[in-house]
C-alpha cells in the first residue's frame, strides 16, 4: 500500500514541478517567477523526502534539509535583488 502512496506522490510532485516550470518561462512579471524558482525548491524537497522514505534511509532528510536552508536564502537574495538592484549594501 505504500508503494502505491509513494508513487501517486511522485506524479504529484512531478506534475507540480512541470506547471512550475510553466509559469517560470511564461510568467508576466518577475515575482510570478521567483514565486515559481521557489515553488520549484520546495517541490525537489518533497521529491528528495519522497526517495528517502521509499529507500528507508534518512540521508535523504539531511540533504533535503540542506536544500531547505539554500532554497530561503537565495530567494530572499534574489527579491533583494530584484527590489534594490544590488545585494550587498
């Protein structure tokens, strides 16, 4: 039954990564899309959580975890960016 969970998730996830990618090409504005790079970030944390659980290891977590701290400061770096034309002050 899990196996079955496991790969509904994944086409799930899958999916939402290829319409992310939609709106990261096609989007209007330059917030569509870093909302749609960050959305994207989160949907490979989830895919990285997903793999862990099916091969029932937890360095999966870590590196998801990892991705997590990289995934918030490069947004917030680009919006910085985007708003004031330079990152560092």
């Amino acid at each position: 039954m899990i196996e079955l969970a496991l790969k509904l998730a994944f086409a799930c996830v899958s999916i939402a990564i290829l319409l992310n990618l939609y709106r990261l090409l096609a989007g209007p504005s330059r917030s569509d899309r870093i909302l749609a790079l960050d959305t994207m970030v989160i949907n490979a944390i989830a895919i990285i959580v997903l793999f862990g659980i099916s091969q029932l290891t937890t360095l999966y977590f870590e590196i998801a975890l990892l991705l997590a701290m990289v995934g918030f400061v490069s947004t917030v770096a680009y919006c910085k960016f985007v708003l004031r034309g330079d990152i560092v002050e």
